[in-house]
C-alpha cells in the first residue's frame, strides 16, 4: 500500500490539546486544524475520537489519528487498544498512528506483535510511531503504510538522544531505506529545521507544540528572556 497518494509531501499539523489545557476543548482543535488548512498543511493528526469527529466535519484535510494511554512506567503509549483503532476510523480518520516501540504493553504483548494482529485486522492506512531505526525497518517489514519518527528520545533505549533538537540522523537513515514512507515529528521548532527534515528524505513533517501549544511557545520564550 502506497503512501504516496494519502500524504503528500509537505506540512502536517499535530492539533492536540492536553488536559490542563485552556485549549482542551474540540471546537479549539478544530480552529486549530482549520487554521492549518488555511496556512497550507497536507494534513492533520489528531488524538481522540471526539476530536476527530469535530474535525471530519470541519475540513476535507487527511487525518491521522491516535489516542494516548501509558506504559507501566508512566511513559506515553500511542493508541493501546485495537478497539482505539476501530473507532478512530469510525469517526472519520484517514489513517491511525499506533506505537511500534520495541516494548511490552500493559496487555503483555510486544508492541511489534500487537501491529502485526492490527494489520492482519485492517487494510486500511496506519502509521507506525517508532523512535530507533530498527524498529521503523520492523514496523515497514510489518505492513506499516508511514513511519514516524515520533518516540526518539521518550524510551529507555534512546534516552541519551538530545530533547532540543530533532533527531536528523534518525530521519536521514530511515528515509535511505524507506523512502517515500518515513514521517519526521519531535522536537521540530522551526520552518529551517522542518525543511531540512525534507531535504534529508522525510515524505511529509509533523509539527505540533511550535503551532498549536501556545502554552508551550510561551514558556519557550519566557524562558529564554529569563536567562
């Protein structure tokens, strides 16, 4: 299955609000995703249902979508049940973002496995959220239709990756090796760091806390005039 004609190479905006949020609500991530279509993104990803619903009735843009849960440590874990899955395209996603970490889920089965029953399940588009370049070839060889770059940096197994700045060498040798699959998201802050994921081979970039978390671009700047 080919990504080509779901995602186009360009600009997908991540409108997600989370909780303690003032804009934790959905008529603010569909302002937020309509002000994406209107700037130009090739599409949205989003989390939660009630979300995409909104947002399926707002704009024709793509939507990948996703919900959150949490490893036994706390840590984020990308859509955990395959009922998330159903009802994501139920409600109007394009296509559905789950973790292919190399981890084990609250269920006890290995992330990669848990992909490989989903996809046995649903010919319809997902992408896989990896976060080394082992587990993006795993997750390819596996049937994902996208691989994002997504978790570098938030497992046990990268946690001496840098948190301030995209991880590159991630998204350039993945894209060698897929190429036309491989979605760049983390960290991306800047419209210079976004078009160098492009250059580096990515099919399409993820940017999310630099457009929709004004909370976060607030503290960002705040933090820097402190210093």
């Amino acid at each position: 299955m080919s990504a080509k004609p779901f995602l186009p190479r360009g600009l997908v905006v991540s409108c997600q609000a989370e909780e303690g949020s003032p804009f934790h609500a959905p008529a603010f991530v569909v302002a937020f995703a309509r002000a994406a279509e209107l700037g130009g993104a090739v599409a949205v990803r989003l989390r939660d249902v009630v979300n995409v619903t909104a947002v399926r009735a707002a704009t024709t843009l793509p939507i990948i979508a996703l919900t959150k849960g949490s490893y036994a440590d706390g840590r984020v874990l990308i859509t955990p049940d395959r009922r998330d899955v159903e009802q994501l395209f139920a409600s109007g996603a394009d296509m559905v973002a789950v973790d292919v970490t190399d981890r084990v889920g609250p269920d006890g089965v290995h992330r990669l496995e848990w992909f490989r029953r989903v996809r046995n399940e649903h010919r319809l588009p997902l992408m896989a959220d990896v976060a080394t370049y082992e587990e993006g070839l795993k997750a390819a060889e596996a049937g994902a239709d996208l691989v994002g770059t997504t978790l570098s940096g938030y497992t046990d197994s990268t946690s001496k990756v840098r948190l301030d700045v995209p991880d590159f060498e991630l998204i350039e040798r993945l894209a060698k090796e897929l190429p036309g699959k491989v979605v760049a998201e983390g960290r991306i802050w800047t419209p210079e760091q976004a078009a160098l994921a492009l250059r580096l081979g990515a099919a399409a970039v993820v940017v999310g806390t630099a457009i929709t978390r004004p909370v976060d671009i607030v503290k960002r700047f705040a933090s820097t005039l402190n210093r």
